[in-house]
C-alpha cells in the first residue's frame, strides 16, 4: 500500500501548448461523421470535456440533444482516430516545468500516480506516451467514462482501491491548472492543488481555495500530499 493517490489533469498541468491537433480532431470528427462544418473557435474548451465540446458544437449546428446522444459514441471513436494519427511526433518540449522531476519522484516513492483528463482517453495516452511521460502512470479517468470530472475523479478513485493502490484514510490529491479541476477535487473530499501553467489567471484559481497553490511543479513538494 502506498502512502498516498496523486491524480494529474493533463492539459495545463502535464503538458501546454500542445498544438491544434486536438481541437482539430474534434472538429474533423463532426465533419466525418455528421457532414457538418464547424468550429470551437467560440467555445472556451479549457477545463471542459471532450464530449461536452463536442455537444456544443452540434448545438450550435441546430442538432437535437436526442440525436446528439446517439451521434457521440461515433464521434468519439473518430475523433480518437484522427487523433491518434495526427499527433505531433515529439511532445517532450511540451511537458510542464517540474513535471518529470516531480513524477520521479512519485515512482521513488511508490505513490502513485493516474490521470483524471477531459480528454478521451485514446488522445490523452497518446499525448502521454508522445510526451515521454506514459510510463509513470497506472491508469486513467477520461472523458468517454464520466459526464463531469468529478465523475471522473471519483472512478479513478474506485479503480484505484480496486487494484490495491488505495486504503481508508490515506490521502488522495488531484493535481489541475483549471478551476473545474479544484471543485472535482473538492465534490470528492481530496486535496486539490492548483498549478498555475494553464490559461486561467492565479486570482481566478484564488477564488476557488485551492488546498495548494503553485506556480509549477518545481514548487510541489511531495510532503504537501502526503
């Protein structure tokens, strides 16, 4: 048994500016799949699901919720796809400050670690594995498997304790750049740390009080987790 949970986001926290792939598998897939062109220029994709970005965009392209529920599962299968071909080769230059010493950490340490992303999951682990930083982690909550991230949060949770990884009592932290990543930690009574590599302002992280709050990794100390 270890002595801690540590669960990381991914975009914002492990990795950033990580190119359009991403966004543009998104909007490809809808195009694939339901010959629709549009766009998530408009929608502020940080801190939200995958899934949920997709909805927006076929909403705004007059398509029904009953419709939309019985498009997703393609599209996210072809988002998955395109994505996973159209990665960038190297995201090594891409990985936060601190990031790998600190996930070393973790595994000297035997803590570990797992993603909590709102990505789905075919693109966050080929970010990962792109990233050089696959290795260090057990499994992962994504998008596809929750309908919030404290959905997800909360699945990681129970798989964690299912494998062995998790007792009563021992603490678990999530690590996020977002605000919806301090209030997922929060709705499942773990430690939240906020790390200020995303987009969102350090005032905008204040106001959610997160438990921790850092400029970056170099700044974690594993003792605050445990």
């Amino acid at each position: 048994m270890s002595a801690a949970l540590v669960l990381f986001d991914i975009d914002g926290t492990l990795l950033r500016r990580a190119g359009p792939h991403h966004r543009q598998a998104l909007v490809d897939a809808v195009q694939s799949v339901c010959g629709i062109d549009t766009t998530t220029s408009h929608i502020p994709v940080q801190g939200m699901l995958d899934g949920d970005i997709l909805a927006w965009m076929l909403r705004d392209a007059g398509v029904r919720q009953p419709r939309i529920r019985q498009l997703m599962p393609f599209l996210m299968r072809r988002a998955q796809w395109i994505y996973s071909r159209r990665c960038p080769g190297d995201l090594t230059g891409n990985v936060c400050p601190g990031v790998v010493e600190f996930l070393e950490r973790l595994r000297q340490r035997r803590v570990p670690a797992c993603l909590v992303s709102g990505n789905l999951s075919r693109i966050g682990w080929k970010k990962m594995e792109r990233a050089g930083l696959k290795k260090y982690f057990r499994s992962g909550a994504f998008a596809e498997r929750g309908a919030t991230r404290a959905d997800l949060v909360r699945l990681a949770m129970r798989e964690a304790r299912e494998h062995g990884w998790l007792r009563r009592g021992v603490p678990v932290s999530l690590v996020g750049d977002h605000p919806n990543d301090v209030r997922a930690a929060k709705a499942n009574g773990v430690r939240s740390v906020a790390v200020l590599t995303g987009v969102c302002s350090k005032q905008d992280l204040i106001g959610e009080s997160p438990d921790v709050l850092v400029e970056d990794m170099r700044s974690l100390r594993l003792e605050q987790l445990l």
